[in-house]
C-alpha cells in the first residue's frame, strides 16, 4: 500500500530527560500488529487513531494487535493474527510530577484592619499536578502539540488562577480581619483554603491535586516609588521609633533641625553644634528652642521667632524628660525612665536639666545652676525651697549646707559639722 511505503516502527517508547512534562507525542505514526509498546513506571500510553481513542496501556512491553486494539478491526479490518500495517498517535503520560510548579499573584488592594488604611498585597507559591484522568487530560488541553509541559500548563491557566486565588484570598483574610502583621501565621490554613477550592478545577482537565502552598503573602513593592514600598517605609520608620523609644512628632524635629543645619551652615557656623548639644541635654524640646529663638537684636533669629508660651497649666500634663526625652506626667518629680529629677520651667512647665541657665522650650532665664542644699532647683524670687522649706538665700553668718543660723563664734555647724570659716 502506498500510504506504508515508509518502515513500520517496531519499538515505540518514551525516555523523560530532566525537562518536566506533562504529556510527550511520539513522532512517528506508521505501526503494525507487531510493534513493541514499551512504557516505563509512572507512564500511561495513550492510542487515538483517526481522532478516536484506540486503547490504553500502563507500565509494561504490549504488543500492538487486535486483541488489545479491538477498534482496528472496525477501523482498518485488520484480521486476527498478520502483522497488518495502520496509523496511530501515541501519546506518553508522565503520571508522577513533583510539586515544583511557581505561581504568583498581580498586586490586589486590601483594606488592612491593623494600619486602617489599603494596602497592595501580592501572594507567590507553590502547587504540584498529577495526570488522573489521561484521556480527558489530552483531549482538553494537548491537542496537537508535540509535548506539553509545567510551563505551558501554568501560562494556559494564568488568568484563572490569579483570578480564583484573589477571590478566595481576600475574601478569607477579610472574614477573619487578617492584618500583615500576623499574615504570616494563616499561611498554612490559607493554603488548605486555596487547595479545596482548586480541587474541583483541576479535576474538569483530568488532574489531581496532591498539594497547593502559599509560601508568602506580603506588601507589593515591585512598583518603584509606589504605594507599596512607601508603606513598607513607613513600617520601617514606625518600628524604628518603637525601638529608640521617640515619637513622630520627635522625628520630624529631628529632621527639621537636619535640614535647617544644611540650609545654614554657612551663615550660621555654630548652629549645628548648638542643636546636638540641644538634643543630648533637652531632646527635640532643645532643638525646637534652638530652631525658634526669641527675637535678637539688629534683625532678629535667621528662623521664625518663637511665640510666647503660656503659663504651665494647674493640672498635670505630659513633657519631655531632658536627659532621655521620653514622655511623663508633670506630677511625677522624677522621671519614671531614667530617673533624671523633673526640673519644670516657671513660665512653661518644660523640663531642663538642672544646670541650663535658659529653658529650652520657651527660653525663659532659669536660676543658672543655683540650687538648695536639699538638691532642688531655686526659681528666681523664691524665698524658701519649694521641697525643703530651707530659705533660698541663707541668712549671714548661717551655714551654707544646711541654713542653721546659730551661734557665729563656732567654727562648724552644730547641725551637719559644715565648716563655717
């Protein structure tokens, strides 16, 4: 017959190199009765000849004849038991595949409950296939092609699987009010999630599904100077103030002072200088006194003069300890931090450090150092201590540690052994 002038294939067989496929044609499609079909564990081989399966075989070496081809009869009239000539494809099935297939998620907005705000999330994993249904698998999806491998599968069904997986994603971490922080902790019963609903997908194309991970849900920061890694900037200055124990409003002080020393370091020389020592001694209440000087003479301030600050108020209210720059209540007279001894402004209420001749809030002159024998600051115009009671300015001949006015002929104080003269 002249459709047979090329030799009929004796051996036909399938040996996988490392390229993961799903599904391998063999080339050739002249066979006979008498052709070996060898197929190797975790393979099925496939028959269609003249676009109707013609038979199925699993691992082992079949010969090609009537008695496991019965359709040859009716479709070339083959009799029983001659090595008569016909034309098949034959299609390998790898039955084993390992759960190496990537996915991954476009950005999807979710409104996160922990920051109140949205935020662009991405999700990446990984899932694993298997060839369940072999026929069903070659006639949904290989068609004509020579082979059919993870990649195509996952291209094929790009759009479907991004779609499905957002879907169930959001929809899931909505109902449990899931933040990003603790993502991180769902992942397996997302995952288990994501699987069931997959299940039946997978199976209209004749696979199973032995495993379907997500390995990270996390903020899309792919778009450069987008939402996603602003956000992630954000993040990383919020945990840095936690860590150093300083507020925003501290920060943005912080760097106003930076930026005022790059402005005017030229004209102003000593500026910099002044705000470091400012942020060691009174934190970002020095460097806002420094950044906000009164009004000078001839000019006044190279920055906006301060305004007038209003009395301390009667009630308690919060301030910044000058030697750590943490916050506590003004009825406190030590800081609950670092333990530094509350030194209020007159005029404002800001702490100083006890030695500051001005405040560092509102620039009021402080007592430059001058303070009682019990340790407390004196206030300009004070006639006793506000702690000890002690006068503020002993009288003559009285002992300058303690202020017991006694006899000035001794030459030490009969109360604290000072020496008088």
């Amino acid at each position: 017959m002249k459709l047979f002038s090329t030799p009929f294939i004796d051996v036909v067989q399938w040996n996988p190199g490392s390229e993961q496929l799903f599904a391998w044609r063999f080339p050739e499609s002249n066979l006979s009765t008498l052709t070996q079909l060898i197929v190797n564990e975790s393979q099925e081989a496939v028959l269609f000849s003249k676009g109707r399966l013609a038979g199925k075989f699993g691992p082992g070496k079949h010969t090609l004849n009537t008695e496991n081809l019965p359709l040859l009869r009716d479709l070339y009239g083959i009799p029983f038991g001659s090595k008569n000539p016909f034309t098949a494809e034959v299609w390998f099935v790898n039955r084993l595949m390992p759960l190496n297939i990537d996915w991954r998620t476009d950005a999807m907005l979710y409104h996160d409950p922990d920051y109140q705000t949205m935020v662009p999330l991405r999700a990446i994993g990984r899932y694993g296939l298997r060839v369940a249904d072999a026929e069903r698998f070659l006639v949904k999806l290989v068609g004509t092609a020579g082979d059919f491998t993870a990649d195509q599968l996952t291209e094929h069904f790009r759009g479907l699987l991004v779609s499905k997986t957002k879907s169930i994603l959001l929809q899931y971490m909505q109902a449990r009010q899931i933040g990003i922080k603790s993502i991180a902790a769902h992942l397996d019963a997302l995952s288990e999630a994501l699987k069931a609903s997959m299940v039946s997908f997978w199976e209209d194309f004749g696979f199973s599904l032995p495993g379907f991970y997500i390995t990270s849900v996390e903020i899309d920061s792919t778009e450069k100077d987008g939402p996603g890694q602003r956000i992630l900037e954000a993040m990383g200055r919020q945990s840095a103030q936690a860590i150093g124990g300083y507020s925003w409003q501290q920060s943005q002080v912080f760097e106003i002072a930076d930026k005022a020393v790059e402005s005017n370091a030229g004209r102003n020389p000593g500026l910099l200088g002044a705000l470091m020592m400012s942020n060691m001694l009174g934190g970002s209440q020095g460097a806002t006194a420094i950044l906000q000087p009164t009004a000078q003479a001839g000019g006044g301030s190279p920055f906006a003069p301060a305004q007038s600050a209003p009395p301390p108020p009667s009630a308690p209210r919060e301030v910044f300890c000058s030697n750590c720059s943490k916050r506590y209540s003004s009825a406190m007279k030590f800081c609950p931090h670092c333990g530094d001894p509350y030194t209020p402004c007159p005029r404002c209420g800001a702490d100083n450090d006890v030695k500051s001749a001005r405040c560092v809030s509102c620039g009021t002159t402080l007592t430059a150092g001058k303070l009682c024998t019990c340790g407390t600051p004196l206030t300009p115009g004070d006639a006793f201590c506000s702690s000890c009671g002690r006068p503020a300015s002993p009288a003559p001949g009285a002992c300058s540690k303690c202020g017991f006015s006694g006899d000035a002929k001794v030459a030490f104080c009969p109360r604290c052994g000072n020496k008088l003269f």
